[in-house]
C-alpha cells in the first residue's frame, strides 16, 4: 500500500514539474538564448532533483524516486518548452 501511495507521489510530481517547466521556458525564457541550448533541459532537470533530494528524504513513504521523476519531468519540460519556442506555438 505504502509504494502505491509513493507511486503516485513520484508520478504527480512528474506531471507537476513538466507542466511548470513546459509553462516557465515557453512563456519566461523565450528571449533567453542560454535556454534554447541542447543542455538546458538537462541541467534543469539534474538541478530540480538535486534541490527536491534533500525535502524527500525526510518523508519516509515517497523517497528517492520522487526526486528522480521530478528531475525528468522537469527535464522533459524544459524541452516540450523550447520546442514550443521554436516551432512559435507560444504566439497563439
């Protein structure tokens, strides 16, 4: 029951991060040239799970794997956002 309910954390904070980075980078980061570079998603993505490591380890039921889904949905994110950038969808 316990990995089932940490299950869902870790995925909730998959979607969570990837709408908020998809969002952020299409609508703040549009003029930023850094953004659009091939690391950015992964830097964005390594960085959300290194600050989220720490606030998980002290919830006993999510762990380790909330963070790590969080740094790919971030990362994947931040990508689905410069796409967005490029192909101009951000316009509408």
């Amino acid at each position: 029951m316990f990995e089932f309910i940490g299950l869902v954390i870790a995925v909730g904070a998959a979607i969570g991060g990837y709408v908020k980075a998809k969002s952020f980078v299409s609508r703040r980061l549009r003029y930023v040239e850094s953004a659009k570079s091939p690391m950015a998603p992964v830097v964005a993505g390594a960085a959300a799970a290194i600050i989220a490591a720490p606030i998980v380890a002290l919830l006993p039921i999510v762990g380790a794997p909330a963070a790590i889904a969080l740094g790919v949905g971030v990362g994947v994110g931040t990508r689905a956002g410069v796409k967005e950038i490029r192909s101009g969808a951000w316009n509408d």
